[in-house]
C-alpha cells in the first residue's frame, strides 16, 4: 500500500517488442508530444520528434511507429474487462455481496500470521486458520457470488528473524496452502501473490522465501498461477522488490505485480492528480514496466494490483503527521478510477485491482480510498458499478485519440458479437467541451454518461452523420456510446 515507490526511478528506453527492432532505440533521448491512431489504426498525427534539439522526418516517426504496431498486432487478445477489473479486499471484513455488481476479481491481503501465528514450523490445519478463521468459509462466499479469488500471502509484519527455517518453513506453507485452496482440489484460490510489500526483508532474504515457497505452490498444485511481491525497476525500495530479485527464477512465476499511484508527491502531502496527468510519472512508469516485460519476461502477464485514490468527507487533522494531507473530491474519485481502469487496459496490462473496498472515512494516505464509506455506496461505486455493467463483457480494441488538451477516446468490442462496439469519450481536464470523433460507420444504439448515483445514468442524444463523425459534449465522466454495424 506504499505510494511513489517508482518516483526515485528514470524511466526505461523503449526495447525490442516480440522480436520487433522498434527504430527509435537508437535515439538516446526522443519525445513524441501527441499522436492520434484514426480509424485505419495508422493515420498519425504528430507535432514534434525531437533527439538532442534535433528534429527528425515525420516518415522516420512513422516507420517506428508502425513497426511498433505492428508488434502490438501480434500480442494475445486483451481480456475482457470483467476479467481485468479486480478490488482489493480484507479476509473477514469483505462483504461479496455489496461488491458483487462492481467485480468479478477479488484480491485478499491473507495475512500468514494467521495460518502460522509468529511459529513458522507450524503445520498448518486448513482450512481453518490457526486463529480459526474458515478459508473455506472466507473464500467460498466470494466464489458463490460470483468472484475469483487472488490471495497475497501477506508475511511482511513477520521479522525475518521469526523464521526458524525459512527454506523449509515457506516451502511447506506453500504446498500446504495449494493442495487446500488450489484449482486441482477445491478451487477456492486461482493465484498466489508471495508477499505484498516485503521491504523490510533484504532482497536475499525475500528470494530465499520467494524460491522456497513458490516451489511449494507449483509442487501443491501447478495450476495455481504464482506472482511476485510488489516489484519495481531498479534498486528494491521500502514498498516493493527489484525484479532483479526474481532473475533466474523464471520458472517459479506467472506473474510479475506492480503498485502504483498517481502521485504528484509524496510526503506531507500525498498529493495525487488524474492518470492522464502528463506532468507526473503514472503513465511514465507504467510504459516503463510494460517495456521491461516485453523484454524480459515475454511470457509473464503484469498485474498492477494496487492504484487509486482518496476522498474523504473530513478535513485534514490540524496537526500530526497527515495535517497536510491532500486528498480528491468524490467526484474525482469516481472519475480518475474508471478511467484509470480503461487506460491500464489499453496500455496492455492484464489486470487491475483498485485500491481499496471500504474505508472509515479517515483524512490521510489509504484512509479513504474506499468504493464504499463505512459500507454505503460512495459515488466511486456507482460509478465502478456502471463500467462492469457497460464493459464487462467488452474488450478494449484500440485508441482513436489520446489527447490530453482535446478528448480521450477508446473502442472496445464485444466478446461474441465483434459488429457490436463501445466508443469511450472523456476530457482529461479542463471544462465541458464539445468533442467530434470518427467512427465507422454504424448504428448508435444508445449514449449514457458516467453516474455518480444509483440514478440512472443520464442518456446522451448522439447521432452519426454521413462523414461517419459523432459529435458530443464531453467533461471528466466518460460518455459511453454504444454502436452496432
């Protein structure tokens, strides 16, 4: 739950992509400022490349471009975004039933602690924990409303000095906890994340628990799915590991999982801005990532499983540590996560799990980063709400404008039905404006707007002229426009 964990880093240069030379390697500093994909997917629009104060031939931006495209063109089908949007949640204190119509993807913080007690050597009783707890119970409830199940495996409270034989001892808990919950006996549990913010363990004590107990997942189950603790790029951090921990350890993981918020800055005052934002390093480190495992682990799927934001109906406290916390309007909220669900999808991750299901309304860093307030509905849930319903049987096809002084718009596509689409259209910042977008020719079913109630939400009169444009007002609150051929 550690926020800027990657601001200390510089961003990565672009590398090869599935075995694609991508031209602009060879740039030792380049900058796009806007580009647009139009309908054929290669009409581009571009203001500057710029290398060392040096300007290059847009034909040059294109070949790169293009040989870019070409490498996304290649990639396995996106998800559909019932299976990417994912909420983490809290053992006991999640109610499934209040966070059913928003996912279908749960990610529970299981703390060790729980199974084991501060005795390592303990051998487990599952499925009830040592402090009898019922995981059957716990996790069987959240399938039987629909959800699948992604444990962390929290032990990040456990001194490494508690460990009496950490090899043995985490091998054991993991083979244990897949033969109880895996996919090949009860099917309670898809995956398991090793740790969730191990900074206080150096990086070779984590990879001597990382090897020991993955080993004891896949010798459990190999179906369950494995993933990493919270990873960075470069130098291990107090949040997260270097993935440089995990080298040579290929062979033990699916997964490679990231955190990140949309800071502006850290402490004191956790300032945080709208994904888009192109003035702090969201984005950045996303693509960054992104390019990391394009390059290095190909075969691995990327889960950012914490992101959001706070808002809380309380002021900050006059003094103490968060006296100059800054947090977002509910609004804000509603508005920066659905987006930010519909961007990370577009970027290519495979999934994304929003921080947090609840919160206590309390004014400071995670303290109100909940879709819900003490369990009732906040406007993030209606809206989060919204998207499941729209998108969930969707998946992103591809950008038709990335504009962060003009309008956002996205094309998903129907699982089943290809002839049925969904144009996305959403101001970054900046006042209502109108907005006209190209789209293929087609039928507009019906336009709605982003609710921020359980109101339903508002209908959008759009039409397609025979140029094949749409015309529409468009804020911060997505417009959703629904199209069939």
């Amino acid at each position: 739950m550690g926020g800027g964990i990657y601001k200390r880093l510089p961003r990565l240069p672009l590398g090869p992509k599935n075995g694609c030379l991508f031209t602009l390697l060879f740039f030792s500093c380049w900058r796009m400022r806007s580009w647009n994909f139009a309908n054929s997917g290669i009409e581009l629009r571009c203001t500057a490349l710029q290398s060392g104060g040096m300007e290059f031939p847009r034909s040059l931006l294109c070949l790169g471009l293009l040989t870019f495209a070409h490498a996304d063109a290649a990639e396995k089908p996106r998800p559909l975004m019932r299976d990417f949007m994912g909420l983490n949640g809290h053992t006991v204190q999640f109610k499934p039933a209040l966070y059913a119509p928003v996912v279908k993807l749960v990610r529970d913080y299981h703390p060790i602690v729980w199974d084991l007690g501060e005795e390592t050597s303990f051998s487990t009783t599952f499925p009830m924990a040592r402090n009898r707890v019922d995981w059957s119970q716990v996790y069987g409830s959240w399938l039987k409303a629909g959800m699948r199940v992604d444990a962390c495996l929290m032990f990040d409270d456990l001194a490494p000095a508690l460990w009496k034989d950490p090899a043995r001892d985490a091998a054991a808990y993991g083979e244990a906890f897949a033969r109880a919950f895996g996919p090949g006996s009860t099917a309670l549990v898809e995956s398991a994340e090793i740790g969730n913010e191990p900074g206080k363990y150096s990086d070779a004590e984590y990879r001597r628990i990382f090897e020991a107990m993955a080993g004891g997942l896949r010798k459990g189950d190999p179906g369950m799915r494995i993933a990493c603790c919270a990873a960075n790029l470069g130098p291990s951090g107090r949040y997260s590991k270097s993935v440089d921990c995990l080298s040579g350890l290929e062979s033990l993981y699916d997964i490679v999982n990231i955190h990140l918020y949309a800071e502006v800055e850290g402490w004191p005052t956790w300032r945080r801005s709208f994904p888009e934002d192109p003035k702090i390093e969201f984005l950045k480190h996303l693509h960054s990532v992104l390019d990391w495992r394009a390059e290095h682990a190909p075969g691995k799927e990327l889960w950012l499983t914490e992101f959001g934001w706070d808002a809380s109906s309380k002021p900050a406290p006059a003094s103490g540590t968060f006296a100059k916390w800054e947090g977002n309007t509910e609004t804000q909220q509603a508005q920066w996560i659905v987006r930010a669900w519909m961007i990370a999808a577009g970027l290519g991750l495979d999934r994304a799990y929003l921080y947090f299901f609840n919160d206590e309304d309390q004014p400071q860093i995670h303290g109100s980063s909940g879709l819900t307030r003490k369990f009732q509905p906040k406007p993030a849930y209606h809206a989060a709400a919204w998207l499941q319903r729209s998108l969930g049987d969707y998946r992103f096809s591809r950008v038709v404008r990335e504009e962060v002084a003009e309008s956002f718009v996205y094309e998903f596509t129907q699982a089943t039905e290809p002839g049925k689409r969904l144009i996305a259209v959403w101001k970054a910042t900046g006042e209502p404006a109108l907005t006209t977008v190209k789209v293929a020719l087609g039928r507009v079913v019906r336009a709605e707007r982003m609710p921020l109630s359980e109101a339903p939400a508002e209908r959008i009169e759009v039409q397609v002229n025979k140029d094949g444009l749409i015309e529409l007002s468009a804020d911060g609150s997505p417009v959703f426009v629904w199209m069939e051929e």
